[in-house]
C-alpha cells in the first residue's frame, strides 16, 4: 500500500517530439477525450505536432505550452482510471494549471483554453517586448540577488526560477542578462548557459499579458480544488476557487519558487513518494537534489506507469 503521494507536473521545455503517443494509440477514451477533444477546441491538430511534427514548432511557446498540458492530463488520466489519487499537486511554472485539472478546479478543456491563451500571449510578449533567460548553477541565491540588483537601475534583471540552493535562472532585458551572466561565472558559478527562449518570462517583462490573462481565467468557473495546490507564488496549500485564479494570473510574472514548494511539501506532509506526470523528469531530479533520501518517479509513458503499479 503506497503512502501519501505528491504529484508533480512540468513546464516548458520538457516538450519532444513523440510525447503521448503510446496513450493514443492504446486508449480510446483518452485518444478522444483527451487528444482528438484538444484538436477540436483549438482548431489545428496538437495531437500531430506532438507525435510527429516539427521540432522547432514544438519548442516555440505558443504550442509548447497546450501540448505539454495536454500530454500531462492524458497521463494523469491513466491515474484517475485506476483510482489513485494524491494528498498534494505542485506545478513548475505552465505545470500549475496541470496540477489544477487534476485538483478538479477545471475541466481539461477550461484548462486547455487558459493554457493556450497563455502560451499565445507569451509568445506575442516575446516579439514585443524581447528578452532572455539564463541557467545560473553553482552561485549563492544572495550572490545572484547581488548581481541582479546592481543592474536593476538599468532595467529589467531578476531571478526567474529558484529550482535549488544554487540552481537558479534570471530573466530580463538581452544586454543586462548578458551583463549578469558575465558577473555571475566572475563571481564563481559553476555553470553559465542562455537558455533557448526569445522571451523574459517571469519578469515585467511581459506584464503587459496580464489583462488578456486575467479576462480569460475569470472566463472560467473555477471549482474549489478537491487536493491542494502549494503554489509557486504564495508557498501555501491553497484550494479556494479565489486563491487559485489569483496566483494563476501571478504566476506568469512572479518568480517560480520550485525549492520552496518542494522544501513546503516535504515539512508538512510526510510524503512517501513524489510522482512526476508529463513528459520529461526534470521536475524528478530537482527533488533528489534537494534530498536524496526522497522517493522519485516520472511517469512519461504508458510503459512507466505499468512499470510503477507494480512497485
């Protein structure tokens, strides 16, 4: 019998070509419930993209965003057919409007609508306003915090992700990121790397999204949430319908507090296992970098998660 269980799902750039195949070919219910209902709603084939399109097009935030929503779910499908359920869900960054489906604050479709709103808008912030984001390993939040500050009276530059104790990435103007990420390996990171966005995201960068963000979330009747989210934004279990719609609009320019989630969850639950559903496992090796002793899974395939009920 499997203890109290924490579901996790991913962000952008977890997406590749392929993801969620194996569900559709293996399930009706879920081919049309799932991959054929997305297409419908959004009026091109998703389903195609994701298992044989074009990579680039995959990658680009408009897409990216529902395909990896969508694959989330049909996964998480797979959860609520066999009747296993979770005492928490946690989200990083996009992962949050997954994590609130499988709470039952929206229907897949309401969310597929958010999320799709959400990743056009990004991308049209991102021709508008251009910006970028870099990958920091190996510096001190405070050194970080530091750099970015120093820079602050120029413009946009701050930390976008806190993945880890010295896992971060900030997010600005081109030429400051490019100022801090140059500050940073001085200082001793052990790691400096542009990360592939052409966008700012969590940053005032791309505030200007907020009003057509807000307008389509309050669109929506959200539900109170039947587990509770930690969200990024407030690091707090959250199930109000109010609270929810609130730190889904913040999350798209607050910072993503991914070690304090986490480090929350582990304080007050005692989870016997974190089950990462959506494609990749980045989200998994976060967690064993924040404590190795923590019982990891990611579930990407039909293949795994037979593998995992059997455990």
């Amino acid at each position: 019998m499997k203890g109290p269980i924490v579901f996790m799902f991913p962000g952008q750039g977890s997406q590749r070509l392929g993801m969620g195949k194996d569900l559709f070919e293996s399930f009706a219910y879920i081919r049309q419930n799932f991959f054929e209902a997305a297409d419908d709603l959004l009026g091109y084939k998703l389903s195609e993209l994701c298992f044989s399109g074009d990579e680039q097009q995959l990658k680009s935030t408009q897409y990216a965003q529902p395909a990896i929503y969508m694959v989330s779910m049909a996964l998480h499908a797979l959860f609520e057919e066999y009747e296993i359920g979770c005492s928490a869900v946690i989200g990083h960054s996009l992962g949050e409007f997954s994590a609130v489906a499988a709470a039952k604050g929206f229907t897949f479709l309401e969310g597929l609508q958010i999320v799709a709103e959400r990743g056009r808008l990004m991308q049209q912030a991102q021709q508008t306003h251009s910006g970028s984001m870099a990958a920091i390993m190996g510096l001190e939040v405070m050194e970080l915090e530091e750099i970015c500050k120093t820079y602050r009276e120029e413009g946009v530059i701050t930390i976008a992700n806190y993945n880890g104790p010295s896992q971060l990435v900030i997010s600005g103007e081109d030429h400051l990121v490019e100022k801090a990420m140059l500050e940073a390996a001085a200082a001793g990171a052990e790691r400096v790397v542009k990360l592939p966005v052409s966008g700012a995201f969590h940053s005032q960068l791309i505030a200007n999204i907020i009003p057509s963000l807000k307008k389509k979330i309050e669109g929506i009747q959200l539900q109170e949430l039947q587990v509770p989210i930690v969200s990024n934004v407030n690091i707090d279990f959250v199930t109000d319908q109010k609270q929810v719609s609130q730190v889904l609009l913040d999350q798209a320019i607050a910072p993503v507090k991914w070690e304090h989630v986490v480090r929350k969850v582990m304080r007050d639950i005692q989870v016997d296992e974190f089950v990462e559903i959506g494609p990749g496992r980045v989200l998994s090796g976060l967690v064993r970098q924040l404590d190795t002793s923590a019982k990891v899974v990611n579930i990407d395939s039909l293949k795994k998660f037979e593998a995992w009920q059997k455990n």
